[in-house]
C-alpha cells in the first residue's frame, strides 16, 4: 500500500481504505483549524482586511540543498530568488486587504477580482504535478482550482457553513475573506488576532514542503536577465560589467 508523505502533518483517512492496496488518498484535513486566532486586521486606506505576515522567509527553506543538488534550481537562481523575496513576503504570508481578492507566497501571487491570477495558476500547476496532494491541501479544504494559466484558472471556496455550500470567486469571494465583522475598524484598534477558515487552509497548504518548492520553481522559471542585473547591482558590483557581459 502507497500512503502520501505530508510532511508533518496529521492527515485523517477513510478507514476502509486502508486495507486496500491502492493509493491512499487523504479525505479529511485539518485545514488550518488548529492555528486558532493568528490573522491579524491591517488598515489600508478605508479598507480594512486579513493579514498573515508568515514565519518562513525563502531563505530559510530547508530544501534548497536537495534541490541544487537535483538540479531543480542553481546557486544563482537561489542567490536571485532570495534577494527579490526580499521585497515580497514570507513563503506562508497571506493577506486580503488591497485591491486584489488574496495575495500569498513569496512572491506575493494574486487572485484577482475576477477569481483569476497568479495564484490560480500557481495552484493549477500544483494540481497537475501533484494530484493527490493538491486534493489533500486544497480541494478537501474548500479550494479548487479550474482551468490553467493566469488568464483562464480560476480558484473557488466552498464550505458547508461559510457559503452554504456554493462556490464563491471573485467579488463574492473577496467579501467573505474580508468578514466585515472579524475585520474592521474596532479589531484593527484592538491589534487582537481572528481565526479565518479559509485563510487558515491556504496557509496550511503553501507552507507544506511540496508546495514551498512549487513556489521556488516557479520563481526561477519566471527569471530574466533583469533580475539577473537587478542582484547584481544589490550585491554592490557593477552595473557596466552587468550590461556588457550580455
């Protein structure tokens, strides 16, 4: 029997299926629900709204050896990485409170207003590669994904209680994120902390390991020779050696 390696976490299963000799594919997770009150309400301009400003910087990923090693990324790569993350966020940071529906990961992708983005199609990509666990910390969560590419993915979240079982995107999604009366004027003052269940469960699901290294790679793939000089000149050499090299 193949069980799926979740890192650290507690996955629960269908107990029938475990006398079967197939893929034990996780039906029941945590999703976040143990993180209790760790969102915090940020004021930007008259909007207020959920933020996780995470724990894991990029550089702090434990699994860059591994994948220099593979030849998944290379010391420059990983040297250009972690100084434009530098100006993103954390690899588990979250928020919802400027004019995007949800910003996450290091490289702060979006869902946009329209449900769309590049966190749809980081999620996309994640589910093509990694079916079982992309079911396991996302769809089993509430979270889908459709569709592939920044213009035509689209995620959605449904949950019994929060949206009654409907699929919510977009607008209609962004609003609920938002809760108005979890985040407003009155808790920003306070600086006090709110539980957020869909929040919780995309943290849960980006700080898993698998995920981490979808973003480094997905990173990487997106380099260009701009980013290549834009280190070279944070790491004080240069600039003529930069341009004349290309």
């Amino acid at each position: 029997m193949t069980t799926i390696k979740l890192a650290k976490e507690n996955i629960k299963t269908n107990k029938e299926n475990l006398t079967k000799s197939t893929v034990v594919v996780p039906v029941s997770h945590d999703c976040g629900c143990d993180y209790g009150e760790i969102i915090s309400c940020r004021r930007y301009g008259t909007v207020y709204g959920p933020v996780y400003d995470g724990e894991i910087s990029i550089d702090q990923f434990h699994g860059w050896a591994d994948m220099i090693k593979n030849g998944a990324v290379t010391e420059v790569e990983k040297r250009i990485i972690i100084t434009m993350s530098a100006n993103e966020g954390n690899m588990d940071s979250v928020q919802s409170y400027d004019d995007q529906t949800l910003t996450a990961g290091a490289m702060q992708k979006t869902i946009t207003t329209t449900g769309s983005g590049e966190f749809p199609a980081q999620v996309a990509e994640f589910r093509d590669e990694q079916p079982e666990l992309y079911k396991a910390l996302f769809e089993n969560c509430g979270w889908t994904v459709e569709g592939k590419g920044v213009d035509h993915s689209k995620m959605h979240y449904c949950d019994k209680e929060a949206t009654g079982g409907k699929k919510l995107t977009g607008i209609a999604l962004k609003d609920l994120i938002r809760d108005s009366k979890r985040f407003n004027k009155t808790t920003n003052s306070k600086k006090g902390k709110q539980e957020s269940k869909p929040i919780a469960a995309i943290i849960k699901a980006i700080k898993h390991e698998k995920f981490m290294e979808h973003q480094i790679l997905s990173s990487a793939a997106q380099l260009s020779w701009n980013d290549f000089c834009f280190c070279l000149r944070i790491s004080l050499m240069p600039v003529r050696r930069c341009v004349n090299s290309h």
